[in-house]
C-alpha cells in the first residue's frame, strides 16, 4: 500500500475533523489563533496543521480517533502558561485546545469533592470551591490563565505543597481520552479506593504524552477561618533552615507556605515601580511564612507569639506582621512581582529545579561563581519554595537577544546533577528539559518511561518528543 503523501493527508484529516465537529470547532489557514502556536516557554512560535476546539469528551475522542487513523499527531493544549514547551505544536500537528471544556459539573460537600472539566481555569476552580465553603489549595502565579487539566498533566505544585502536596495529591479521579480514541472514565470520589492499579497516576504529570485529561475529580478541603503571615529578614541560610525546622515544629499543620529570596532578588524587586518591600536591603536572606488556621483569635496570637520567639532565638534579623489579610496579600505581592521579570530583566532564561534543603544555599553560590566565569556579567536571581525544596532561577546576559541559552543550561543543570537535585520541580520536562533528563533519572528508569510510551502510544501520535 502507497503511502498517502503528506498534503493529502493533512487534507483528507482536515476534511473528516470538519465533517464530524463543525467549521466551528476545527480552526486551520487563515483562521488560525496565533496563541496556540507555542506556550510561555523561550521557544518560538510553531504554527501547528488545525486547531482543534472541543467541547466535550466525546468531541475530543472523535478527533483523536480521526488523527491517530490518519497517522497525524496531537498536541494537546490547555491555558498554554507552561515554561517548557509541552504545549508547543510540534510540525504537522493537530493542536487540540481544551479551552471549551470548561465549567463545575459537581460539588458533594459529604465527599468533599468536586468534578470539574479540564479546561476550567484554576482561579475559577478556587473561587467555586470557596463559595460552596471549601477550599481548592493548589494555587499558581498563574492561577488566571492555568487550566486545571494542563496542572494535573504536569503535576504542578505552586506556593502551598508544603501543606497540602502537589496536584497529584488532590486528584481522586479522571476522565482521560486514550491515543487511539478511547475512553477511562474513572471518576472515583473516594479517598480510599484500592481496586487494582490506581491509573490516575499514569496521566498525572505525564504531560499529555499518554492521554487527554477530559475530566477531574478533585478533593476539596476546609477553608481556613484565618491566614496570616510574616516576612522576615535572616543573617544567614543556616537561620533558614532554622527557622524552617522551628516552623515545622511549632506552627505544625497551620503551617502553609515557606518561601525564600536571596538578596539579588530583593534588590531587584525593591526597584520595581509598584512594588513596595517592606523589609530593607543587606540581608543575607528573606522568608515569607504563612499559618491557616481555624480559629482566628486563638491562632493569630500564636502566629505572632511564635514569630516572637524566633526573634528572642536569634534566627530573625528584622520581621513584619500581617495585621489583615490586605497584609498578607501585600507579603504575596513581594513574592509574585516575579511575573514582571520580563519586562524588567528583558530576555532570560527561567529555571525551576529542586535541590535537598540543606544544599540550596552552597548550589546559589556555586552557580552564582559558575555563571560568572562562563559568561561574564551574566545575572542570576534565586528564590522559590523553600519548604518542598523547589528553587527557582532567573538567569541571563543583559543585553544578549537571543541568550546564550545552552551555555546558561549547562552551568544549571550541570550544577544540578552535581548537588543530587532534580531539573524539573514543578513544570515538567516538555521540550526544553528533555535533553537534561538523564542528569536526574537513571538509565533504567527512563527506559521504563519509553515502555509504557510505546505500551499506550504504539504510534506516537499523542504530544510526539516531549518528556521521552
């Protein structure tokens, strides 16, 4: 059998995609929205063959059955804030957008749950849980724009693991449409259910590279009668991790976010128009601690007779008290002004990687040393979710379009395998990150990964070269 030549195909699968979803539904040429051509990654922009918009999981079986016959691969998309290219069309792909697949089809206050379609914002899933009276803890700079389907794919953590864990631990259930169309619908809704192999956990940080997460059971959780916090400045990282540990220890389960910023990035941030720092510059370190608690005028006390304590230990050198929540979403702001790097630091490359506790402030000042040597005047700023040992970078050449991104890599990454880290704490390994991965996974274990690829994927028509 000849093989139908590639414009013929694109033709004959732009044809059956339109004749089982409407014009409506399947975008191409001309129509094509400039956005679904790539992510928030550094890579440029892909045009893919057709933009696909279903609206139901059936819509989006149908066209994955329509482009796994034609032997066209699928790239699946959801609020395309990811760093790493997984959402990225790769070419001659069918970019199948999530984006219509939205809306709350259940909340079960007795269970606790909530069944929500994968293309719903997350500051849409929050906002639903809070009305009913609960609380949806992941919670993302990007929560605006982030679908709940593209965290569960990739597993995102955000600002409260420390407490609650990643995404992975708040999903009960799934609807995910398979490779060659089929369906698993396997919306459980109870936290104990060990009826053979938990299969959720296949597509949960797998990047759309195994299936498209269509529908999600989520856990919802009491929502806190009070949330404060404090930013502190601290002489040295040893008082981190003090202060860390003391946190654990004396705040226990009120405990819900442990940020830490290195001075360059205070320095940086304190500079930006609108942004005010309430702590001064000179520190060796800063912390923002957050408490949720139930009981406001027992909790709120403790919060601060705690943060008293720390002072009177030695391991605080300056400290501010949220007095209102308008405070703590101010302590918040300091932290999140990271997303107008861009337009501050202008191009540079952004990192998320996840090093053990004890070690993160020796990598700063070995990567710091290392950048400066392979690139001179090459800027580096740390910060990140100190408590789960997830750091973030923010690293570049001032002035350099494009940035010597490779050699930038290779300082990381390289730095990375060396202090026993990981690449990727919290945005996956898309495309960026794939040439990395075997820093952090064995051999063995990678080879395992290619296995179950081609186990679902024989073909590889779903999100084809990412991750494996």
């Amino acid at each position: 059998m000849t093989a139908m030549p590639d414009a013929a195909r694109d033709e004959a699968v732009l044809a059956a995609l339109v004749a089982e979803l409407g014009a409506r539904t399947v975008l191409s040429g001309p129509d094509l929205p400039a956005r679904n051509a790539s992510d928030w990654s550094t890579l440029g922009p892909q045009a893919p063959l057709a933009v696909v918009r279903p609206a139901t999981t059936e819509a989006v079986a149908a066209a994955m059955r329509i482009c796994a016959a034609h032997g066209v691969p699928v790239v699946p998309q959801g609020g395309l804030t990811g760093l790493c290219g997984g959402a990225r069309p790769v070419p001659g792909a069918v970019a199948l957008s999530l984006e219509r697949m939205t809306g709350i089809e259940a909340i079960d206050p007795a269970s606790a749950t909530m069944t929500v379609r994968a293309g719903t914002p997350l500051q849409v899933v929050q906002e639903a849980a809070d009305a009913a009276g609960f609380l949806v803890p992941l919670d993302l700079g990007a929560r605006g724009s982030c679908a709940i389907g593209g965290n569960a794919s990739t597993n995102a953590g955000g600002n409260r693991v420390i407490r609650y864990g990643m995404t992975r631990d708040m999903i009960l259930g799934l609807e995910v449409v398979l490779p060659d169309g089929g369906t698993v619908t396997a919306l459980n809704t109870m936290i104990k259910n060990n009826a053979g192999y938990d299969l959720k956990h296949l597509f949960i940080g797998s990047e759309g590279t195994l299936g498209i997460i269509t529908r999600l059971v989520l856990r919802l959780f009491p929502k806190p009668a009070c949330t404060v916090a404090a930013l502190c400045a601290l002489p040295d990282y040893a008082s981190v991790v003090g202060l860390l540990a003391a946190a654990r220890g004396g705040l226990g389960p009120m405990l819900s976010a442990f940020e830490v910023m290195w001075p360059d990035y205070w320095e940086t941030i304190g500079a930006m128009p609108g942004v005010r720092v309430p702590l001064p510059q000179g520190h060796a370190a800063y912390c923002l601690v957050e408490a949720q608690g139930t009981d406001e005028a027992y909790d709120a006390p403790r919060f601060q007779a705690w943060i008293e304590r720390q002072a009177e230990a030695g391991l605080l050198a300056d400290a501010v008290l949220s007095r209102s929540l308008a405070d703590v979403k101010a302590f918040w702001g300091v932290r999140d002004a990271c997303s107008e790097f861009p337009q501050v630091l202008g191009p540079h490359e952004p990192f998320d990687i996840g090093l053990p506790v004890a070690a993160m402030d020796a990598y700063v000042r070995a990567c710091k040393a290392a950048l400066s040597e392979r690139l001179p005047g090459a800027f580096a700023l740390f910060y990140g979710h100190i408590g789960d040992g997830n750091l973030h970078i923010v690293a570049g050449l001032r002035g350099a379009d494009p940035q010597p991104k490779d050699a930038i890599q290779e300082v990381v990454y390289g730095l990375v395998r060396e202090f026993g880290g990981t690449v990727s704490a919290e945005h996956g390994i898309g495309l960026t990150k794939k040439p990395w991965l075997g820093h952090v996974r064995s051999e063995a274990e990678i080879a395992l990964m290619r296995r179950l690829k081609a186990a679902i994927d024989p073909d590889g028509v779903l999100n084809p070269g990412k991750v494996v």
